[in-house]
C-alpha cells in the first residue's frame, strides 16, 4: 500500500497505482475505501480522450499500461515461443508513448512468425511514430497486401506516406479507408477531415454527433466544416462546455481572441488545434494569413495530427 | 442496459443441471433492473421432437426469469453442416455468436457467461444493471468462486433467487468460499468464461467469437486475447460483484475426458493470436442470413399453442373414462379413440417448426379434419399435405393441400400415417373385434403401400437443402397388424398401448433383409 501511495503522490492520475490500492484495500477488508480508489481510476479512464476513431485500435487506447507491460513480462517469463505476448506488451508500449520499446517487441513477434499481417501493420505505427517513415510505409504495405480491406492500416499507410510528403497516395489510402468505414460515423468523418473533404465530412459529422451529442469535437469540427462550405455557423445550437476544447467554440463565437486562444493550448496537439482554427477563422477575410496558420502547423506538428493532413490538402489547393 | 448471453442444449450435461441451470437463469434475472435486460439462451442442436431446455424446466423459473429470457433454438438441421468437424454436440462461439447478432441493440453491454452462475452484487440492494449502468467502455473479468454441490443442491430452493443469494452471501464468509484464483493475462482469472463483459459494439467490431473453434474448450481465453488486444487492458469488476459457480464435479461432463480431453489449440486460439479481428468471418459470425426460432416462456408458450390446438378440435369428454384392450384376439381389430389418440399425435409435433410442412396419410376423415383444425390452432404455418391417392378425405381448410403423393413427398418435412378404419366412427366403443370393412381394406392398403413407399425413399425425396431424415409418425401401430410393418421401416421406441403412437426416422439396414424391404417398399410389394 505504500508504494502504491506514493505512486499516486508522484501521479494522482495513476489510474492503475488507484485500482493497486483499492484492491489492497479490499483484502484488507476495507471495502468502502477499496470501493472509492476503483471508482477513482473508473473516472480517470472515462474522462481520458481516445485516440482518433479512424485510428489503429492501439493508437485509440490512452493512459497508463504500466500493469500490461509487468504482466505480459511474467508471461514472457514462461512461453517465450508464442507471439501474443510480445504483441500485447508492443501495444502497451505503443498505447503509453513508447514506440521504440513497442517496435522491439513487434520485431521479436516477427522473428518467431514472419507471416503476421496484423503485426507488421502494429510496426508500421510504431515506425511512423518514431518518424521512419519510409520503412513505416513498407511494413504497413506488407500489411495492406495481406489484407487490402484492412481500414486501419490504410490509415496508418497514409499518415506514414504524409509523413514523406506523398499527398496524393495518401489520399488514395484515405479514400479506400473511407469506404471500408462506411457506417462507422465518427471514423468517416475523421478520415473525411483529413483528406479536408469538408463536403464529404459534414454529413458524417452530423450522425457522429446523433450518437454522441456530448463530444465537443464532433461540434467544433461540424462548425468548421461549416465555415468552410461557407454555411451558417449555428452557433446557437453549441453546447456550453467548459476547458478545452471548448475554449476553441468559444473563438468561433467570437468570445475569445487569437492571442487568448493560443495562452490557453497548454498541449502540443492543443496547440495544433488552435492554429488550425485560427486558419479556419482569417480564411474569409485573408486566404494569406489562413495559409501561413496552416504552413506553421505543418512544420511544427506531426502528420498524425487531423489538423495537420487538413491543412497539407488546404494548402494544396492554393491557386497557383 | 446489458444482454447475458447463455447457450446449452436438452439434454444432461453434467450433474442435476436442471437444478443449476434453474438457480441460475432465477438468479441472474433477480439482479436485472433495467427494462431492455435480457437473457438470451441459445438452445443449440436440441432434437426437433423435444421441447428447448428452458421450456422443460420452465415450471421451476421465476415470472421474472421467464420475462427476460429469449430463447433462439438452432435446430438440428442448421447444425448439420457442422456435425463432421466436430464431436460435439452444442457449439459454443456458434451459439453465443448467433445470440449476439439478434441481441437488443439499445444494450450497450454484453454478458457471456453460462448456465450455473450466481452473480452476487456485492452492495446489497444494488443491481447488475445499475453497475453496468456506470462503468466506462472496457473489458471487464471477475473471478470465479466455487459453490460444493452440496450446498446449492441441499439448500437452494431454486424458485426463491433473493433468498438464495442472501445464503450466498452468508456461506462466502462462513466457509471460506472466496479465493480468488489469478492466471496468465490476457486471462486474468482462472474459469474466465463464467463473467465476461464486453461493449455491444466492440463485440461486433471485432466478430464475435472465433467460429473456428470446434472443439470446445478455451472460446473465453480466445475473445479475452483479442479483447485484450483490442482495449489494451482487462478490466476487473471485482468490487462490484461475485460470481458462483455450481460446482458440477460428481459426474464429468461429456466434453470432459481427463487427460483425453479433444479441445481447440491452445497455441493457435490463445497464445499466437495476433489480431482482435477475424476478417474471414466478418459477414457470416452469428448466421445473420439465417432464420432462427425465437421462443418466449412468458407468452404463446408450447402449453397455450397445444390447448389451443385441442380445444379447437374437439369437446371435452362427456364420461369419466373409455376403454381399450389389448387382449390378442383384437390384433386384427383397428379402431381406436381418435379423441383420446389427437393429444399424443399433437404432442409429437408441437416442438418442429411452425413453417414445418406435414404429410397426413389416413384412413379416417375425422382425424383429418381434426388434426387439421389442431395444427392451424396451434399456430402453424406449413401446409398439411394430403396425397389425392386417399380418397373420401376432407379437402376443404385452408392449411390442406393435395395433390398426388410423388407430388407432395418433396414437400413434407414430417410424415404422419394413420391404420384406422375409414368406416369407424367417434361413438364407437373400441376393440371389441371389429373387422375391417372392404372399403376400409382398401383404404389401409393405400395408407400401408404409401408409408413403405415414403420411407424407402426417404434419403431421395428430402426437400432441397435438408440432410436429416425426416420423421415418421405412426397413429394406431402399437399391437395391432400394423406394427410390425411400421417398426419393419422406422426406428421406433416401444411406447405404451394407450398413447397409440409411435414415431421415429426410417431405419437404415444396411443388410440383406433391410434391402429386401426397401425394395419392396418402392415396388409397392
């Protein structure tokens, strides 16, 4: 107990030193207290945002995987010829930031069965990540070829492929991922926005919201997909939520300023967001001053980020 | 809120499991509180001639129980096609697939778990429904406790679920029953597949069990990997809720053989898995194409369909009993009381398909048109199917069609034929040494040349797509000169003189005799 404690004196979000607690507790008898540290690491992990929905599923976990990583150590421990326990500490790697320890995992999974298409999408990401791009796309392609409908590692190629400046072969990944989502709302339209199809993202953005009304992403992205079809805003209909992102609402209405906005993204990503937005805002006024927003975003930011591959196909545009 | 998802089959798997399986479908029930809570229990491969598990046992279920439980019976015939992979009987990923696709999609939670589990809340007062109510998006375990049989077997009255949970609650601490048993992730618990709780939706996203799996054994080990892989972590439920096992241990179950047990490679469905998905069953997991029959036990139940049935096609008795006799002297004699005989004849097929598709051969005009009356009362939709080599019988209802026996014999999916005596009536007292007018003769002789006929036959005339024999049904062929004949063609059980039936599928002897008989049955010898 007081290891854990003192984990979570270090970390208070440490949902998995929360749950070590409460399950100390819980032996102990101490069933009430027990009950609140699994409740605590309950709300940690709900209030955790996910990865984005058109994403490999390991890069839509978030959090800390610090208990998968010791428990697949013990199984490794044990059975060292099967795959399924390199692969499941790479994703725990992978899914708390750790690509290169994900990758050596993945890489040992191959050794011992070179014919795992799944696995070689699973590397590709963890590549991409790590910014190698160029053997990011070989492995992801290995996996595509094994499964030419396998939707996220045609996203994970297109992301790998923007990372080596291939705009177009990206989008060719993306719109084949697009179809294969069909039916899967949030997914389609985060691929939609990537590609800056706003026409094809609206729509999709529409029933993502029908499902998840409380996502303040799907609202921010519906209103700047709105813009750029040069709709109404409906700002009217925007719920009020608090923090991040929706600081972003409240630029589009107006309420907050360019330079507030930026104080206020206190994340890399946050940051990426907020530029693109101010790119989305100047875009009527001053096409110039929206391009150089979104020029910025892409040399600063990886192409992962949604707001990064939707300002390479806005900036693509750009009248000759 | 969420759908338990059960399966298992009428038949004797295990120790007393009509005890474990009541104390469990009356226990779950009792800790749902949400209104789109179900159970659903996948009745797989019962024989078509009994009823599903849950409506044998259905008097020992709660009110509440038989509300939420769905039951979608597989029938043998849709199993068929898998019956040479395996040696077992119920198939597990089929059945809770199949489940899974027909589920109530405003559940946002699937339960798999199965038919000898307690799930005991651990704050009393609280539901399932209400914990699952709060839980964020994972992949939750809990681990098994184990119940001596003597407990839930000497002590639980399985139509009282609060009052067997309260004594579980006692006995927990009494007798030292919670030991948590950890395992290997992506397990997490030993006995896993009795508490896993996945979102509705990741189980679709990822295609439900691994239909591969034919062998039996380790399908909850192979969803944990890849629902393990695919939420990066196993949750635990464990300060929400036990789970009790019934332990099952006096008599082995017949998949388990010792050390000689056949089961699904644990390398390949375990240990080397390396995807969540299964792409090569992402349109086909659950048999979405196929029509499965979906049975309630709180309403139109077998029991309402057959008093329906009867009370349709005839009046109560005016007497308090009639008479029979087997005595020898009567082989030859071939009346019988139709009244007396209609409710066994009904009960022989209550349990097929309502679309099911029956050929009525027979003597007597009256069990026609009373069995007819029966069947559209009791809610079928398939045709009775009268050849037009009968003569002088009831055409008219609507369930009737008639048309020339090599016609109709690729139509039926059940046979009934009926030896009585076209000439007798309903006032007759029975077997007093009655004999057969000519007429009558003649009429036997076209009842007894078209049955020898159907089941030679039978493996040639099935309907297009059926692999199963199909069942013959014998009215009045018990003691009589007709049972020698009808048992020469069917396999049939002895059964009691009073309940005038016999039934079984057509006898496939291979020798010399057997042949014999076929052939003669063809030829109309």
């Amino acid at each position: 107990m007081p290891l854990y404690q003192r984990a979570l004196d270090l970390e208070p979000m440490f949902d998995e030193a929360l749950e070590g607690l409460g399950q100390a507790l819980d032996v102990l008898g101490y069933i009430e207290l027990a009950a609140e540290k699994y409740a605590a690491a309950r709300r940690i992990r709900a209030e955790t945002r996910l990865g984005a929905p058109d994403r490999h599923f390991v890069l839509r976990q978030r959090g800390h995987f610090r208990a998968e990583v010791l428990a697949y150590d013990n199984v490794i421990w044990s059975l060292k010829k099967n795959t399924l326990p390199y692969i499941a500490r790479g994703n725990a790697f992978l899914a708390s930031g750790q690509p290169d320890a994900a990758l050596a995992n993945y890489n040992q999974a191959l050794r011992l069965k070179r014919d795992l298409p799944a696995v070689a999408a699973l590397k590709g990401e963890a590549l991409s990540i790590l910014g190698r791009y160029s053997e990011a796309v070989e492995s992801l392609s290995v996996a595509v070829e094994a499964r030419p409908n396998d939707a996220e590692a045609l996203g994970g190629r297109a992301i790998a492929r923007l990372g080596l400046g291939l705009l177009g072969e990206a989008n060719t990944d993306w719109r084949r991922q697009f179809e294969l989502l069909q039916g899967r709302a949030a997914a389609c339209a985060c691929v939609a926005l990537r590609m800056a199809d706003w026409a094809l993202a609206l729509p999709e953005l529409d029933r993502a919201l029908e499902k998840e009304p409380h996502d303040p992403y799907w609202h921010l992205y519906r209103l700047t997909a709105r813009r750029r079809l040069e709709m109404p805003a409906d700002l009217a209909d925007l719920p009020s939520i608090g923090g991040w992102p929706g600081a972003l609402l409240a630029l589009h209405a107006g309420r907050i300023t360019p330079d507030e906005i930026l104080k206020r993204a206190d994340t890399d990503d946050r940051h990426a967001e907020a530029i693109f937005q101010l790119g989305v805002l100047a875009f009527d006024r001053d096409r110039k001053v929206a391009e150089a927003y979104w020029q910025e975003l892409v040399e600063r930011f990886p192409p992962s980020l949604i707001e990064h591959a939707t300002a390479r196909n806005e900036l693509a545009r750009r009248p000759s | 809120m969420f759908s338990v998802i059960v399966y298992g089959r009428n038949d004797s798997h295990g120790y007393n499991l009509h005890k474990r399986a009541a104390i469990s479908f009356n226990a779950i029930a009792e800790v749902m509180s949400d209104p789109d809570d179900e159970i659903l229990f996948v009745d797989y491969n019962t024989p078509d001639d009994h009823p599903t598990f849950p409506e044998a046992i259905q008097d020992t279920l709660t009110d509440k129980a038989k509300q939420v439980l769905r039951i979608f019976r597989v029938r043998p015939e849709q199993h068929v096609h898998l019956k040479s992979k395996t040696h077992l009987v119920a198939l597990e990923s089929q059945s809770r697939n199949i489940a899974l696709r027909r589920s109530n999609p405003r559940n946002r939670w699937i339960l798999y778990t199965n038919t000898d589990m307690l799930l005991v809340p651990r704050r009393e007062g609280e539901s399932l429904s209400m914990i699952f109510g709060d839980l964020p998006d994972g992949f939750y375990q809990i681990p098994r406790f184990e119940l001596p049989e003597m407990l839930w077997e000497a002590a639980f009255d399985r139509r009282d679920p609060a009052g067997n949970l309260t004594k579980l609650r006692d006995w927990a601490v009494r007798f030292h029953l919670n030991q948590v048993v950890h395992n290997f992730m992506p397990m997490k618990y030993d006995a896993l597949g009795d508490f896993q709780a996945a979102l509705r939706e990741d189980m679709f996203t990822i295609h439900g069990f691994d239909e591969d799996m034919l062998l039996g054994w380790h399908c909850d080990s192979n969803l944990a990997a890849r629902l393990a892989l695919y939420r990066g972590r196993v949750d635990t439920l464990i300060d929400k809720v036990f789970g009790y096992h019934c332990d099952h241990t006096r008599v082995a179950a017949v998949n388990n053989k010792g050390r000689l047990t056949k089961m699904n490679d644990q390398d390949r469905f375990i240990w080397d898995v390396s995807s969540p998905y299964l792409p090569s069953q992402a349109d086909t997991w659950g048999w979405p194409d196929v029509q499965i029959e979906e049975i309630r036990l709180d309403r139109d139940t077998s029991y309402e369909r057959f008093v329906a049935g009867l009370s349709a096609a005839m009046e109560p008795a005016t007497e308090p009993y009639r008479s029979t006799n087997l005595d020898w002297h009567l082989y030859s004699d071939l009346t019988y009381d139709l009244h007396h005989t209609l409710p066994f004849v009904c009960d022989q097929v209550l349990t097929y398909p309502r679309s099911t598709a029956v050929m009525l051969v027979a003597s007597r005009a009256e069990l026609v048109s009373s069995f007819t009356k029966a069947w559209s009362a009791m809610g079928f939709t398939g045709s009775v199917l009268i050849p037009s080599e009968c003569k002088g019988l009831p055409e008219a209802h609507p369930s009737i069609k008639t048309g020339a026996f090599s016609d109709l014999v690729g139509m039926a999916d059940l046979f009934i034929f009926e030896f009585g005596l076209a000439s007798q009536t309903q006032r007759e007292t029975v077997r007093l040494g009655r004999s057969a007018s000519p007429s009558d003769t003649k009429s036997l002789n076209t009842v007894a040349r078209l049955f020898a006929l159907a089941a030679s036959i039978e493996p040639e005339t099935r309907p297009k797509g059926r692999r199963l024999p199909r069942r013959f049904i014998g009215v009045n062929v018990i003691y009589n000169k007709f049972w020698p004949l009808f048992t020469d063609h069917i396999v049939a059980n002895i059964n009691p003189f009073c309940s005038q039936v016999l039934a079984g599928i057509p006898r496939r002897d291979a020798s010399l005799k057997g042949k014999v008989l076929r052939f003669r049955g063809r030829i109309g010898v």
